[in-house]
C-alpha cells in the first residue's frame, strides 16, 4: 500500500511542479531568469508566481518570495505550516530563509542549482519540520534555464 500514496504523491508533484514550470515561461517570455513557484494548501493552488527581478529593478523578487507574500495574503497569516511550495530551481539562501520563517513543512523543486542553493550553503535554512522533494522534472527544468542563458549569450 505504501507504493500506492507514494505514486500518488509523485503524480501530484508532477501537476504542481507543471504548474511552476508554465511560471518560468513567463517569466522566460518576459525576460526574466526562468523560475517559477506554485504553493499549494490542502491540494488546490493558493499562490503562483515567477521571477520579477528585473521588471521590478529589485533583487530580492524572486519566484519563491513574491508566491510566499501572494500566499500570505490569501490565507491571511504569514504562518504557511500547512502549504507546500514547488519551485522550478532549487531555493536560494534568501529564498530558504523565508521559506522557514514562513514555516512552509515542505518543498519541492526541479533543478538543483549547485552555483547558489541553500542546500550548499544553508542547508538548515528551512524550519525544522520541513521536508524537501528534489529533482521533480528536474530534465526539464534544467532546460528551459539552460535555454534562457544560450540564447542570451
């Protein structure tokens, strides 16, 4: 029975993740490095959001930031104990800490970013109940930013 939830998991992680992948497009279409965020509560989406880095001129607007606030204001609280994030790449080390001052108990992303993951450099950053899922569509994560810096060389 064990395989069953797991499969069932992995299927969910796949429609969300799928949800934060269409996010980096835009944020792709609009010239912004191609990240992308979707939290979840209870299996619907609340917050989606990609990176607004450039179009706001500010350096901390970053996918998991902007969908955290979005997320926030939806239910009310800056407590998000309950919600899941799924983020394209992996978070940064800014990134990681609002995800723990947020309390998100889990997170989920695509493409390990081995340059600047907190994974690297923070790896406690998250809340001590916090589980995380990594390479979720990793291939094509890592792709679409692949993509974005070829053909801005």
């Amino acid at each position: 029975m064990g395989n069953i939830v797991e499969d069932s998991r992995d299927k969910k992680d796949e429609l969300f993740m799928r949800k934060a992948l269409a996010e980096a497009e835009a944020a792709f279409a609009d010239g912004e490095i191609p990240v992308g965020a979707v939290v979840v509560c209870n299996d619907k989406v609340i917050a989606r959001a990609h990176n607004l880095t450039e179009t706001l001129c500010d350096v901390t607007a970053h996918a998991e930031m902007q969908a955290i606030t979005s997320a926030a204001n939806c239910l009310g609280g800056k407590y998000l104990a309950d919600c899941t994030l799924y983020v394209t790449v992996e978070p940064c080390v800014m990134c990681a800490g609002a995800i723990g001052w947020a309390q998100i108990r889990r997170v989920v992303y695509g493409a390990p970013d081995d340059k600047r993951g907190f994974t690297r450099y923070a790896p406690d950053a998250l809340h001590p109940k916090a589980t995380v899922t990594a390479g979720v569509l990793a291939d094509e994560c890592r792709a679409l930013m692949q993509d974005f810096f070829k053909a801005r060389r």
